[in-house]
C-alpha cells in the first residue's frame, strides 16, 4: 500500500503544480504513513525524495511565513509536510540529508515557509546530524542567521 501511494504521489509530483484531491489525499497518507519504518525504508529505496527538488516553488518576495497549519494543498506546502514528519525520526532524516541540494533549497525557503524551519529544526537538533548540516556551507549559517534574527 505504502508503495502504491508513493507511485501515485511521485507521479503526481512530477506532473507540475496538482491540487487534485487524489494527490492531496495521497501525500496526506504518506506523511501519516511516514511514522512507520517500513514506509521510511520504501521512500528512501525508491528515491521518492528526490522528486522534492522537482516541486514548483513560487517565487514571493517578502513574504510572510506561512501559518504552521496553512498552506492548503499546493504540492510545496505537501512535500514540506512529509519532509517536517520524515524529519522525526534519525533515519527519515538519513534519507532526507541524502538528496543532494535539499538542504540549500530548505534553507531558501524557511523564512516564507514554517515547515521548511521545522524541518531544518528537526535536523539540526540531531547531535549526529548537526555537523553535517552545518558543513554544508555558509549560506545555510547565515539563512538561519537572518532567520533568527528577523523571527
């Protein structure tokens, strides 16, 4: 089932900005489904996460962050949700810290996106994450510099 869904949701995901109710409702389940092991191994074996890079993101200067609920089903606001539940757990964040360039995009979009910020929250509080997400360059230190400071 966990499978199924992914297949559903990655197809969906790669087809452009998709509000159906059917890609809502699956990456809904995937980020519920995302508490269970066996759902985390099948994401990061089937390189599901790679598809976040390939998510339209807006391009909106100055913008507010979104509310933490908020954001309805634009397929951002859906990948950030099942980004903010994998982050959760030390393996979720294994599969997340291997797709190469996410964490730059995260970092571009945490002060107009709260879910980004959780997500980057989630993986910096992991004391065997921390160093890695730290090395990866300042621009990171100083979107969450400006992050801070401006919260």
């Amino acid at each position: 089932m966990e499978w199924c869904l992914g297949v559903v949701a990655d197809s969906r995901a790669t087809q452009g900005a998709n509000n159906s109710p059917v890609h809502n409702l699956s990456f809904s389940l995937l980020t519920n489904l995302a508490v269970s092991r066996d759902c985390r191994c099948i994401l990061q074996k089937s390189n599901f996460l790679q598809a976040f890079l390939l998510a339209p993101v807006p391009k909106v200067a100055g913008a507010k962050a979104a509310p933490a609920g908020g954001g309805g089903g634009n397929p951002l606001s859906l990948w950030l949700r099942l980004l903010v539940s994998l982050s959760s757990t030390g393996d979720g964040q294994q599969s997340i810290l291997k797709v190469s360039g996410v964490l730059e995009l995260l970092a571009d979009l945490a002060p107009q996106r709260k879910h980004a910020l959780l997500t980057l929250h989630n993986l910096c509080f992991c004391p065997a994450n921390k160093s890695h997400v730290m090395a990866n360059g300042t621009e990171l230190g100083m979107g969450l510099d400006f992050i801070f400071i401006n919260a």
